[in-house]
C-alpha cells in the first residue's frame, strides 16, 4: 500500500508543529513552506479548511491513508464511548504505533518497517501486519534473531519516554498494552473533534 515517503519537514511546516518527532530543519523554519516564505499573505481559513488540517494532521502523526483512517472512524463512531476519543484510542492501538510507543524504534516509519520485515512478535508469534489492532493484555516482542539489529538497541537505549498504559520489560525485550489509554495519555496534539465534525458533515 502506497505511504508518503517525501519531505518530512515540509509537511511540518505545514502544520506548524513537528509531528514527526525532533527536527532540526524545522526549528530553523517554523514558517509554512512555500515561495514568498513568511512573507506571504494568508487569508483566514475557512471552517472546513480547519477540520480537513486537522485530519491530515492526525494522518500524517499516525502514518494512515484516507481509506484506512476513514474505516477507523466509522469503527470509533459504532464505539458506545466518545467518537473522538475512541479515534485516537484505535490508532494507538496498532502495532506500528504501539512498536514506537515502546522505544523499539524511534519513529513510526521505522516502526512500520520493522514490522513489515518481520521482526516484531505479538504474543510470541511473528506478526507484519503494522495495523494490526492490539487488545489488552497482548504482549509485543523483539523476535529472537532479531535482539542484535544496532537500530533496535539504540532506539531502546536512547527511549526515555514512559507511557501509564503500557509496561516494558527490557530483560525480555517485550511490552505490554496494560490498557486502553484515556485522552489525557495521549500527548499527540490533535483536536479529534474536529475531524469528528468533518466526517459528520
């Protein structure tokens, strides 16, 4: 399946955030790319405008195309919680995600391909499947033959995040989804509202 593989600070620019974790070039441009630079008028944004930002946003955070994303949406809407909220909740369920959370590796791109190229395992059996949904309870793991790769060792090596709903077990080199993270545990700065309110027109 195709996935955007172009400038990453770009569409940070973009956004105006950096969304694809520390960038050097962004610090130094934090202006939207384009010709004229910050020089440029931009005229006030329309409501729709805003809420399609948003998604894209949250597409490009969590690596999903419109297809994908939209098929989580009407997943989060059939949900009995809030339909927001239980976005958010799914996408961080996935494997490429929670692979990331985990520090097994430091982006989420690199966390797709590690699953792609086999070498995640999910509850002891090897998955390359990066959508894949985790329940709670499952256990993620380095597969034996894979503990060595350097990449592996320094992304856990330099992880110092820490996450309330999932546990680590660096002996192992495995984790655990203890839970379904509430919307507060969840640092992304996405508001799911507004892509809430853009499906539902």
């Amino acid at each position: 399946m195709a996935r955007y593989t172009g400038p990453k600070t770009k569409i940070a620019r973009k956004f105006g955030e950096s969304i694809f974790g520390e960038d050097k070039s962004f610090e130094k441009k934090k202006y939207p790319p384009g010709q004229h630079g910050n020089n440029r008028r931009r005229g006030k944004k329309s409501e729709y405008a805003i809420q399609l930002m948003e998604k894209q946003k949250a597409k490009y955070t969590y690596g999903i195309l419109e297809r994908q994303f939209r098929n989580i949406f009407e997943k989060a809407n059939r949900s009995k919680g809030v339909t927001g909220e239980a976005l958010l909740q799914l996408c961080e369920s996935r494997l490429d995600n929670l692979v990331f959370r985990l520090g097994i590796a430091s982006t989420r791109r690199g966390a797709r391909q590690l699953v792609s190229h086999r070498h995640i395992t999910v509850d002891g059996e090897i998955c390359n499947i990066p959508s894949r949904t985790i329940k709670v309870g499952e256990k993620i793991g380095v597969r034996e033959k894979s503990k060595s790769i350097n990449y592996i060792e320094d992304s856990l090596s330099n992880s110092s995040s820490v996450y309330e709903w999932i546990s680590w077990n660096s002996d192992l080199m495995e984790g655990t989804l203890v839970n379904i993270p509430e919307r507060d545990q969840i640092p992304e700065n996405i508001k799911e509202q507004l892509i809430v309110e853009l499906y539902s027109k």
